[in-house]
C-alpha cells in the first residue's frame, strides 16, 4: 500500500479516485451515456477501475464529482463487483462519494434543496440493505 511506503506518517490515507463516467457536471449528459452504453457497460468500467486503483495500492476510494444517484450507484455496483475478487488484508476499504457542487437537475437548474436530500436517502438505503 501507498500509505505503508509513508510510513512516518499514520494519517496519511491514500484513495483512488472513480470520477464521472460521462461529461462531468451534466448529468442528462450521463443519463443519455447510460442509456445508450447500459448499466453493465458503467458498472464494468467501475469494475476495471476499482481494480486497477486498488492494485495500485489505495487505503479507499472516493467516487467524485458525481452527477447524479444512478451515476455514484453504478460507480458503488463497479467497487462491490471489484471487492468480490479481491482480498484486502484491511478488510473492506472505505468509500466516500461526493457530488458536483451545485446539486444540478438534468435541465441544468440547480436544486440542492431536492436533490440534497433524495442522495442521503438513497445512500443510506445503498448501504443499509
């Protein structure tokens, strides 16, 4: 791991990033993507990703800047397809998601106070069930 060869600092952690599949901050640009590629093809791609991140010796890893749910989902479906195949000795790494800032609706409109709270619920229930 990254982190070990830095081994003078315990507070470095070292994570990989999954950045948007698709134009970033334009998230009916990645509803049309996912459309037209399919959700296996998003997922594999996370897959593939995750893998490489992980073998490059990541302590986590970060989806970021996503655009929308359905766009972190499949990045979160790629990491869990990628963590059956792999063994960690830390166990299963961290994941943090982030989104683009201003919470934008397909139309391109901002609405943090909507969108805000339908992610949470969304991830919340992801990891729950």
């Amino acid at each position: 791991r990254l982190s070990e060869i830095i081994s003078n600092n315990d507070n470095i952690i070292i994570y990989g990033s999954l950045g948007p599949i698709c134009e970033s901050h334009q998230p009916g640009l990645f509803k049309k993507y996912a459309e037209e590629k399919g959700s296996s093809f998003c997922i594999d791609f996370y897959e593939k990703l995750s893998h490489a991140i992980y073998n490059g010796g990541i302590d986590g890893y970060i989806a970021e800047t996503m655009n929308s749910w359905e766009e972190a989902y499949l990045a979160l479906e790629g990491v869990r397809k990628a963590n059956r195949k792999l063994t960690h000795s830390k166990g299963s790494l961290p994941i943090i998601v982030s989104f683009q800032g201003i919470l934008l609706k397909d139309s391109l409109q901002p609405s943090p106070e909507d969108i805000g709270p339908h992610l949470v619920r969304e991830f919340i229930k992801y990891f729950v069930n």
